[in-house]
C-alpha cells in the first residue's frame, strides 16, 4: 500500500504491489505464496516463544501482563454465560474473585481477540502466547509483501527475519500484550494513508479511518496516528488533499468510538497513572528521547541504514516534485510514535514497539530504470 510519490493513472500503468488499494493488497495476503511465508514466520515465532521459556513462565514478566490476561478472560467468560448477565454486574463480581480487571483503564479490542481466540481454541496461556505469534507473523508477513516488489522476495524476506529478530519485539513475544496487535494496526493504517495521498480515493482514507479507530481502542498509543494525516500534508505539499472528502470522513470513527469511550473511561484512566502528565516540559523534550529509543532499539548499524533509506526515497531523482508518501506518512509518525505528550518512561521502551518494523521498510527502491512511457509530474 505504500506508494511512490507520482498520482496515479490506472490508463498509463498498472499498480504495483506497493500501490495497490487495500483490496488488491488483501488478495495478496491470501495468496499461495504469502500463506507458506506466514507459516514459515508463524512457525520461527512460536520457536521464538519456545526457546525463550515463554509456555513456561508466568504472568510476571510486565506488571501489565496479568491484568491484560484476566480481563481477556473475564470477556471469555462472560460470552460463555448465555443468556448474558448485567456486564456491570459481571464485571464486578469477577473483579472481586480475580483483583486484575483492567477494562477501562484499557480500551476493549485486545480483550476482544483474546475472548474470540480462547472461544474458538483454548483460553490457556500457551493459546494466548500463539495468538501473540500470530500478530507478530502478521506484521512481518505486510512488511514482505510491501517490500517484495520494491526490493525483490529475497531482501523483503531478510526484513521480515530482521523484523521478528529485533529484541524488542522477541521480548513482547513472550508476553501477553496488546503491543503486538496495536503496532499490526498502527502500521496498517499508515499503509492506507499512503494509498490515500497517492490517489486520493475515498476508500483507502476511510480504511485508515477504521484501523487507526481500532489501534486506538487497543492501546492509546494509536492516538499518535492522529498526527499522521497533517505531518504527511504538511511534509509532502499536498493541499490538495483538503478538499478531498475522504480526508474528512475518515476521522468519523474515531469520533463516534473513541471519544465517548475514552471520556466515560477518563476517570478510570486518570487513577490508573501514578503521577499526572506534564504536557509542558513533555513536548519539548519526547522528540530527541523516542529518537534516542529507536536508536536503542534498533543498534547503530540499522540506525544507519535506515537514515539512508530515508534520504535516499526523499532525493530519489525518479520522483520528482513530492517525496514518497510511504516515508511521509511512515517515518514522521516516529517521532510522535506511543504516548503523544509524554515520552516512555525508563524500562518502558516497550511504548516505542510500534515503531520497530516501519524502519524496516524504508530502504531504497530497486535501481530500474523508468518506463519512456511514464510522465513526471512537479
């Protein structure tokens, strides 16, 4: 879905696979090939889990881990009592027999898959643990099929391995987390951005809209896509794109979802935090500290080469005019990437998880030549 930075013009040329609309791109995922590549990458994750003890650990890895168990659980349960009882009701008695209830404090769609998940297999650990893997083979499995086109199956699959190896995400690997499933999400939803700024259609701006509302009521940590849309506009030169109504209808959304549900949870959130935000001091100093994560997480060496990537789809002479709008749209959303006015806090790098796999993708294009037929376009 990522595209390059010229409109598109479906009588001159076809899409590539790094400008397909969110259909095409679908089909693409349930294909022959990309079924065996995710069960290679299903398979090298849960070994992954295995070979870090994870099936045979507890809950305490992250004072997070067994509240976000519990309330998986607790969603489970209460699909299971049919016909349902009150939730409130059902809530708070489970509350009193299991004291890790975390709904509200957190937004519901992880404990959604979890309780689809465990109805469907098991609500075991080991069930919820292969669910992880499942996201992380996910994540590396769009990140192979946005490159493969650009670069070639072969350095798109050595991403995807780079992808599952980064210790960061080994670590939430083992644990049962949203981190994984709002980073899949938060990704998405700037691939469909980056289709939209391409062609400007209205479907890819309200597939954003629906993905960045579910990163959001996954982990608040999606509110950083918020952003997205003006930086990219803004960084990219495309006014144009205000007058389209796409742009507009895809904040529909987020504004009937996540508004109220954050307002009647804000409370809950506010009790659940053991100091206030100080916005203040916070927006002038979380730009250099989340580089400083990403520089952490990645080491120096793909630090480096993602800095090249970066300029080298900025200044690419073959893209007149704007700069690639999957780097628009993927690389500034680092920079606010996790807590929007408030970097993570030391030993909460995990914030920054969502970030891991975008610097995988901006690498230089493939040295083709262009077509004679191919107009450029300032």
């Amino acid at each position: 879905l990522a595209s390059t930075g010229q409109r598109s013009d479906a009588r001159k040329r076809p899409q590539d696979s790094t400008t397909a609309s969110g259909g095409a791109f679908v089909v693409r995922l349930v294909s022959a090939k990309s079924a065996l590549i995710f069960a290679i990458l299903l398979a090298l994750a849960v070994f992954l889990q295995w070979q870090g003890g994870a099936f045979t650990a507890d809950f305490s890895a992250d004072p997070d881990e067994s509240a976000h168990y519990v309330t998986g659980l607790m969603v489970h349960d209460f699909l299971l009592h049919f016909p349902w009882p009150g939730p409130m009701a059902f809530a708070q008695d489970y509350y009193d027999h299991y004291p890790k209830v975390a709904l509200g404090h957190w937004p519901p769609v992880f404990y959604m898959a979890e309780a689809a998940w465990g109805l469907v297999f098991s609500s075991g650990r080991w069930s919820m643990l292969v669910l992880n893997a499942l996201f992380a083979a996910l994540l590396a499995l769009t990140l192979f099929e946005v490159l493969q086109r650009r670069t070639g199956a072969v350095l798109a699959a050595g991403a995807a391995l780079v992808l599952l190896s980064l210790p960061l995400l080994q670590t939430y690997l083992q644990r049962v987390m949203p981190e994984l499933l709002v980073a899949l999400l938060m990704f998405w939803a700037a691939l469909a951005f980056a289709s939209f700024m391409r062609g400007g259609r209205t479907r890819p701006a309200l597939l954003f809209g629906f993905l960045a509302m579910a990163a959001i009521m996954t982990k608040p940590n999606g509110i950083a896509l918020a952003l997205l849309p003006p930086i990219a506009i803004v960084l990219g030169w495309r006014w144009d794109l205000l007058r389209r109504p796409g742009l507009w209808l895809s904040g529909l959304p987020t504004l009937l979802v996540c508004v109220p549900w954050y307002w009647l949870t804000l409370d809950l959130i506010q009790r659940g935090y053991a100091a206030p935000n100080h916005a203040g001091n916070a927006l002038l100093q979380f730009p250099l500290r989340n580089a400083g994560y990403l520089f952490a997480m990645l080491g120096a060496l793909l630090s480096i080469l993602a800095a090249i990537g970066v300029g080298a789809r900025l200044l690419d002479r073959r893209q007149p005019g704007r700069p690639d709008p999957g780097v628009l749209c993927l690389a500034p959303k680092q920079i606010v990437n996790g807590k929007c006015v408030d970097p993570c806090p030391p030993g909460q790098i995990r914030q920054k998880n969502g970030s891991c796999k975008v610097l995988n993708i901006i690498v230089p294009p493939k040295n083709k030549r262009p077509r004679r037929n191919r107009q450029s376009r300032g």
